[in-house]
C-alpha cells in the first residue's frame, strides 16, 4: 500500500520557487567601509601641518600653551614678506578689516602672531599694533619648545 503526501505539503512545493525577502541585515561590508574610512582619516591627520608653511618659530622655554578654540585668529609672518591669516594669503589693508570685522563678532577674541624667527622684529611689532588698533586686547607670540642640545640666543 502506497501512502500519499498530504496536500500542505504538496502546496509548500509549488510556493518554494517563489524568492523570500531577507530576514536579516548583514551588516559586515557597512563595518568594513566604516573601518577603511576611519584608517584613512587617521593617516591624513598624521600628515596634515598647520596652514602649510615653511617656517621656524622662535624657541622660547617660558612659552606655555594657549587656551585656543577655533575662534582665535593666527597671523602668520613668513620669512617671504608674506602675511597669512587662518592660512589664507592676505595683506595689511585685508588684516586690519579682517580683525575689526572678528572683533565686532568676539569682543573676546584672542590672537596669536607666529613670525618666523628669521623676520625682522619691527615686523612682530607692527602687526601687533594693527592688532590692538583693531580691538584686539589679547595679542600672543607663537613659539616653540627648545631642544635640549639648543644653545641660548
């Protein structure tokens, strides 16, 4: 005697060739590309130097570190006579209206002078007197930390 399927069954067989919709997500590539773009942005950061320039600040052992945010504003001096604010090329006339403009956003704001330590000193002098005539009341001198083999100037 020969005993048949029963008819529920029979009935899953024809469904079966139809595509099931996917129960879960894989979420492995999503972590892999999330992994490859954080190794990326590391090694970028690495490499990256402040606005670029080729200069050598002035040792100076007292320098401590200033409590900077992104609102502070760096002029740069470049052996070259060249004048960078926040990294961009610029002149006296663009420096002075850039401060007062800054000034009238942050009455608070701060800013660092870096000259190259091989610029002249009436240079520093002037862009800080620009500084203060603009509003700026915190003017500070960027330098760097010694090496132990340096000899005092």
């Amino acid at each position: 005697m020969r005993l048949s399927e029963p008819r529920s069954r029979a009935g899953q067989e024809r469904g079966a060739s139809r595509p099931q919709p996917m129960a879960e997500i894989n979420i492995i590539p999503l972590v892999d590309v999330i992994l490859v773009l954080l190794i990326i942005f590391m090694a970028t950061t690495a490499f990256v130097k402040e606005s670029g320039l080729k200069m050598q600040l002035p040792a100076a052992k007292t320098g401590g570190e200033v409590n900077r945010n992104n609102r502070d504003l760096t002029v740069v001096l470049t052996r070259d006579n060249l004048l960078y604010v926040d990294g961009r090329k610029t002149d006296e006339k663009a420096l002075v209206a850039t401060m007062k403009a800054r000034v009238l956003q942050n009455p608070q704001l701060n800013v660092v002078i870096k000259g190259d330590q091989g610029i002249a000193y009436a240079r520093v002098v002037r862009v800080m007197d620009l500084a203060r005539q603009s509003g700026l009341a915190s003017v500070a001198l960027g330098t760097r930390q010694p090496q132990s083999a340096e000899a005092p100037q």
